[in-house]
C-alpha cells in the first residue's frame, strides 16, 4: 500500500491532507530522514511529527470505560472516542465497538477494526461469558440464582428464553452475574424480570480478559497474547 493511502487510512487526514504533509517533511523515517510518498518502508519506521506511526490495521483495544459515556460517534455528549486518540475515530475501517455498554454502565470495553475479529466475538457460537458487578435498588428475594440459571427466563418482547446465567450472591444488593450471550439491556432486563431494578452496573471481564492494569477511562492495545487470554476455555 502507498504511503498516503495507509496513513490517510490511519486517520491522519484526506489523501489531499496527507499528501500535503509530505511536502512540509512531516513524514519521516526513525532516524528523521524526510520520506517520500513512493518510498518503501516498515510500518514501525514511519514518523509523523516526529512520533511513531499509529498501528496499523487490526488493531483491538480494552478500554476502562467510565459511567456517563456514550458508545456512538455521533450521539451528544461524551463519547468513548473521546477518550481515545481523536484519529481514532476516522480510521479506515472504522474502529467499531465489540458490542456496546450503555451510558450508565462502566468497565471492560473492546474495539477493534478487524471485522473478522469482531464477528468471533459476538457470535453466539462462540459463547464468551461476561461478567457483571451489580448494584441494586432493593434485596434480592431469594429465588434469582435458580431462575436465572434455568434457561427458561423470558424477556419482554423476546421470542426465545435466555440461555443459563450464573449469579453469585455477594450481599442483600450485590451480586456476580456471568452471561454467555449479548442481548439488549439484557442484565437490566433480567432484574427487571425479577422485580428489582438495577442501580449500578460495571463489566469486569469478557471471556478470559480483565481490566488488568487499566484505571478508569484508560486503554491499551491487545496483542495475539491477550486475544489467546480473551478465547481461552
């Protein structure tokens, strides 16, 4: 790929922007040499401004995602691109959400542009649990743990029962719930189905990944080791 095309696509302007950034010597080699639009040269080479190129397609990342953020790119408000290199936002192809977390929950959020990558994640094959740290408004009454394992609870306007769910009782208000499906609002829903109604909520982990290392509206790239962790039984 020309060099234009593949930082244009990093999300560092127009082609016509990029391109303009050749003939100021903005784009150079590690060693500061001025590079050209034809050059051949590795991706961990390239500099512009002086600062490492950004990575490069297939790109995923875990993001600590705090309450009050928005997963869109266009809904007002904080969004979670804002919490990210603004480039980020215009990369080509999108770095799109594995899934979203609503605004009022907080914790572990993937992205990636690996479209491939994102599809494995989500697919119901793939059953990746999910766990939830919950917070509710009144006293569990006692019957949750077996009604959300039994594999037959129904949601409003659902067609189809939820698959088994494991919830740990952490105190009177306080509960673990592992998931193995996404569905809408579905942690919400199932207490609501429960006649409670849930006042916090924060995701910890997805498959074998955490929030390892990561303060509240940080980030970090995943390489091929924590996408093993991610998958792994």
């Amino acid at each position: 790929m020309k060099l234009v095309k593949l930082i244009a696509n990093l999300g560092y302007g127009s082609r016509k922007q990029v391109q303009w950034l050749f003939r100021e010597g903005r784009v150079t080699d590690a060693d500061g040499e001025v590079l050209y639009a034809d050059d051949q040269v590795a991706h961990e080479a390239i500099r512009v401004d002086g600062e490492p190129l950004d990575p490069p397609v297939g790109l995923t990342i875990a993001l600590s995602k705090p309450r009050g953020v928005t997963c869109s790119t266009k809904d007002k408000g904080r969004l979670v691109y804002d919490l990210l290199p603004p480039r980020f936002r215009d990369r080509d192809p999108v770095l799109s959400t594995v899934g979203r977390l609503d605004r009022d929950t907080s914790g572990l959020l993937l992205l990636t542009d690996d479209g491939l990558l994102l599809h494995r994640i989500i697919s119901p094959k793939a059953r990746l649990p999910k766990v939830y740290e919950v917070e509710l408004a009144e006293d569990l009454r006692g019957d949750e743990v077996a009604l959300f394992s039994s594999g037959t609870l129904m949601l409003e306007s659902e067609k189809t029962p939820l698959l088994p769910a494991e919830l740990e009782v952490l105190g009177p208000r306080n509960a673990r719930l592992v998931l193995h499906e996404g569905r809408y609002h579905q942690v919400r829903r199932m207490f609501a189905a429960a006649g409670n109604h849930v006042q916090a909520l924060h995701r910890s982990r997805v498959g074998g990944l955490g929030l390892e290392g990561l303060e509240e509206g940080q980030w970090r790239q995943l390489g091929a080791a924590d996408l093993e962790t991610l998958f792994a039984p």
